[in-house]
C-alpha cells in the first residue's frame, strides 16, 4: 500500500468513526427527549428526581430542546449543510 493509499484508508476510519460518535450523542439527546416529553412526570421522577421538582412545562420544554439537539447533531451532516462547522 503506498502512502497515499494508507492515508485514504484511516481517512475512511476516521470518518466512520465520527459518523458513529455523532450518531450516539444524537439517540442519547433523543432518547432523553423522548422521556421526557412523552412519560408521566410521576413514573419519570422515579429515575431522574429533579423532573419532580420543576414545573411539567419545564420538563416538557427541556424534552423539545433535547430533541432538538438529538436532530441538530446529525441532520446538518448528513444533508452537508455546513460540514465544517
């Protein structure tokens, strides 16, 4: 394999592996939005306690902004919109 080739082929790792990362963080924020908006405020302070003490409209607009992330992480990507930033 000459130099350049070896280059092209971590490039190609490299950028799965980023792919991958970006994926992950974006379920997380997803996942954690889609507790939040959608589970009982009851059933949901049972796993995360700080969900009891704020207002259920707090709770609500945290969840929206959670996704909002999720899908804020991967979508500019993958439609290369502004790749580099």
């Amino acid at each position: 394999m000459t130099d350049s080739n070896t280059r092209i082929v971590k490039n190609r790792y490299l950028h799965g592996a980023l792919w991958l990362a970006q994926a992950l963080v974006a379920v997380s924020f997803c996942w954690a939005g889609v507790m939040k908006v959608a589970t009982p405020i009851a059933q949901l302070a049972l796993t995360w306690p700080w969900t009891g003490d704020l207002p259920v409209s707090a709770v609500r607009l945290l969840g929206w902004v959670d996704l909002a992330g999720g899908l804020g992480v991967c979508l500019p990507a993958f439609w290369r919109f502004k790749p580099g930033l």
